[in-house]
C-alpha cells in the first residue's frame, strides 16, 4: 500500500498545474473531423480480421428530471417521461442498423448504461432496452460480462435494483458528489443519506460484484470539515470502488453552472487540501489508487487486473477487459471500431432525424494513423499501469523507442528530476510520487498537443 504522503506532492502538483484530456481516448474527441467518411467506419466494422476481438456497448441515456448544476455531460433535464419512448425506438433502430455491420456471433463482453439517468426509463422500457440488446447481439453469462449502470439513487427503489439485477447488469455506479447539505443544496441535488444507504445495501443483497461510488471536490461551500464527514459517511458504506473527480468551473461552456455563486467556490489552496484529505482518508482505509482519480479495495477487479499488468481504457473508463471494439449508441455517444473513432450527432433532434431516415448518426470522427495507434497505446499503458516496456513496443511497432521518442524523454527530464519517474535503457516507470501526475507525463506522448504548443 502506497502511503498518502508519497502519493501526494502538495509543492509538485502545484507545479504542474496544466489542464490536461483526460484521455479516454488518443487522439481526443479534439481531434475528431466533421468531415469524416462514414464508410471508413463501416469497413472497420466489416473487417474479417476483427472476429477475434470482443464488442463492447455503451448506452447513452440523456434524461434527468433535474439538472444539477456541476454536471457537464450530454443530458435533457425534463419532468415529462413520454419523451423516453421516441429516443428508445431510436435507440432500437440504431441496435439494427449496427448489428447489419458487424458479426454478431462476437461476444458483448462489456456492456454500459450511462447517461443522464439511465433509470429515468421505465422498467418496462428497461426490459425492452435489453430484449433488444439480446436480440441483436450476443449476451455473455453473468459470470462473464462485464455489464454496469449508472444509477441516482433519487431515482431507484430496492425494487428497481432487483429488476436491473435480473435484466443481467452486474455492476452498479452511484452518484453522490456530496452528503453535506449546504453543499447539495447549492449544487441542486438533495440526496439524503438514507437514500443512498439503501440502494447499497439493496444491491449487496441482490448480488452486484461491484458498487463504486462518485464524489466531487471543488463545489461551492465545500470545506476540509465537511468534505471529511463525506468521505467518513461514504468509507462507512464501504463501496468496492471510489471516483474522486475535481470540479471543473466552465460556465462559459455549460450554463447551468452559471446558477452556482462562483464565489462560494474552494481556491486552490483549498482544493489541494480537499484532494489531500481523499488521498489520505481512501489510502488509510485500505484502498488502492489505481489512477485518474479513482480508488479501489485491493480485492476489486480494477485493483487486480492492474497488479497484474492487465488493466484497460475506453469511452467507458477503466475496464478488465483486453481491448474490444466499443458500439456506442444514442446521441453523442462515441464508438472505436479498429482505427477508427466515430462520434453520434449530440443533439437530439440531429440524431433522431439520421435514425428515423435508416442511417447511422455519426456526425464526426478521425481515423488513425500508425503514429497515433503507437502514441495511443504509449498513453493507455503509462494511465492504465504506470509502466512502459520499451521491448514491448518495438516488437509490436518494429522501432527503436528511445529513437522514435528522443524529443519526448528528452522533456521528462525534469519529471525524472522531481522524483515521478525512472527511465532506464529498456523501460519507464511511473514511481508511487507521480502516480497522481500521470496525466502530466502521458501528455508528453500527445502529438497534437505538441504541435499546438
């Protein structure tokens, strides 16, 4: 176990202090064309030499009946649940139309309903979701798949946990952000304890492998005392996992936001010292960080997979799984096909009138080259498992590493000096002080980043 102390570097992570993607993927969805040729994305998913790779589909449900005012995801706030029943048709729709282009004999292996919130759908829309699913795409057990959802726990009852745990999810996402009751009040999202205490236990009791929970630092009137209580209430839960993201203060990009007083907000002193209190509270608690701002217990498949080199990333976040061909489907949902990234329209009126007309809804994407599949995997291997083999990536790309990356390492000089990294002939290894940085290095690989600058 990784002390507090080494992991967080108060004088180094003010030092570098870049806004930094968060590399779901590379290149990010920066990079993405509006003229991208939609049969590139076709071929990739005819390929023949794809049939021994897994699928992978993420669900985009973009309905809450509130907004809170942090949130920056794709999302309709709206209190009228008839607007489900035309977007599911659409979504049933794009299934066909996605599953004409591909083998649909490859196993699902990672499913995920993301939103939004997913269980703004009735269960009777629930069930039909999954039919659909079924009918157009194999299915693995409930011992195989990985098949999650993300639920707000003002929106579920234990009766709803028990229908999603029979419709096969296996994986459980709660929202929470904060307990502190000034702290939700500002943010508009009321969510007692008891609510969220109940959905835990009720998804124990049904026999989900795996609960995680998402807080926020960085909201307005958060401070040290009250983030603490949030975070001894939320270690009392004991979840499997944990996402302790920073708030990021973008009203000039997403309105809602605006409706937060700006003054209330931590500086950032004092979102340092509420991260400190994360890192130390989680890792004394017995928990592993395993990187981007997420936790894990040292039994928890992330936890694991990453010991043993075998941790992966995608539009979904981290995963278990060994790199599978991502379908998303619903507006502005994302896709990686082979080399090809493809993004739906991110308007609903955009997507609905592709899906209604027999066409997909991509609107943008990039197809990649060879310097950015190498780069990507670069990225992946530094974020996943804090670790690159040169041999690794000779072998599979035919260079020499320090040849190809003689501008890059020459940069992470100064990382290896601050203590975050060591780099010898045949690897580079991201040490305990630099785990927290691993963004900073990894953007070193980011070409478009450089060429920017």
């Amino acid at each position: 176990m990784i002390d507090a102390d080494i992991l967080f570097q108060h004088r180094l992570l003010a030092k570098y202090n870049a806004a930094t993607p968060r590399y779901t993927s590379y290149p990010t969805a920066v990079q993405f064309r509006e003229d991208f040729d939609v049969a590139d994305y076709a071929r990739a998913a005819a390929d023949p030499g794809a049939a021994d790779t897994d699928l992978s589909l993420y669900f985009h449900i973009p309905f809450c009946s509130t907004a809170c005012f942090y949130c920056a995801c794709s999302k309709i706030a709206t209190k009228n649940r008839a607007r489900t029943r035309p977007y599911l048709d659409c979504v049933k729709r794009e299934l066909a139309l996605q599953a004409e282009r591909f083998d649909t004999a490859r196993p699902v292996t990672q499913l995920h309903w993301g939103g939004g919130t997913p269980t703004f759908l009735s269960p009777g829309e629930m069930i039909e979701l999954m039919a659909a699913t079924r009918e157009h795409f194999t299915l693995l057990p409930d011992d195989v798949g990985e098949y999650s959802i993300e639920i707000d726990p003002r929106e579920v009852s234990a009766k709803t946990i028990v229908q999603l745990r029979t419709l096969g999810f296996n994986r459980l996402s709660l929202g929470v952000q904060d307990f502190d009751p000034l702290v939700q009040h500002a943010i508009n999202r009321i969510q007692p304890l008891k609510l969220t205490a109940d959905v835990m236990r009720a998804a124990r009791s049904t026999g989900f492998h795996s609960i995680s929970v998402d807080l926020i630092y960085g909201l307005p009137y958060q401070t040290a005392e009250s983030f603490a209580r949030t975070l001894d209430i939320t270690l009392s839960l004991a979840p499997d996992r944990l996402s302790v993201f920073g708030y990021a203060h973008l009203p000039q990009l997403f309105t809602m936001q605006r409706q937060m007083d700006a003054s209330t907000l931590p500086s950032r002193q004092e979102r340092l010292a509420l991260l400190r209190l994360a890192v130390e509270k989680l890792t004394s608690s017995g928990y592993v960080y395993v990187g981007m701002d997420h936790f894990a217990l040292p039994t928890d498949e992330l936890a694991r997979a990453q010991a043993r080199r075998a941790l992966h990333r995608n539009f979904q976040g981290y995963s278990t799984n060994a790199d599978c061909d991502l379908i998303g489907l619903g507006m502005s949902s994302i896709s990686k096909v082979g080399d090809v990234y493809a993004q739906n329209a991110k308007d609903l009126a955009s997507y609905s009138a592709a899906i209604n007309t027999g066409r997909l809804a991509i609107a943008r994407g990039i197809c990649l080259t060879v310097d950015d599949r190498l780069r990507r995997d670069v990225i992946a291997q530094l974020m996943c498992n804090f670790e690159l083999c040169f041999v690794e990536f000779e072998a599979t790309y035919g260079i020499c590493f320090a040849n190809v990356f003689a501008p890059e390492l020459e940069r992470l000089r100064e990382f290896e000096r601050d203590g975050l990294i060591a780099v010898d002939s045949d690897r580079l290894q991201v040490l305990a002080a630099g785990r927290m940085l691993v963004l900073d290095i990894a953007m070193v690989f980011d070409h478009y980043v450089s060429i920017q600058t």
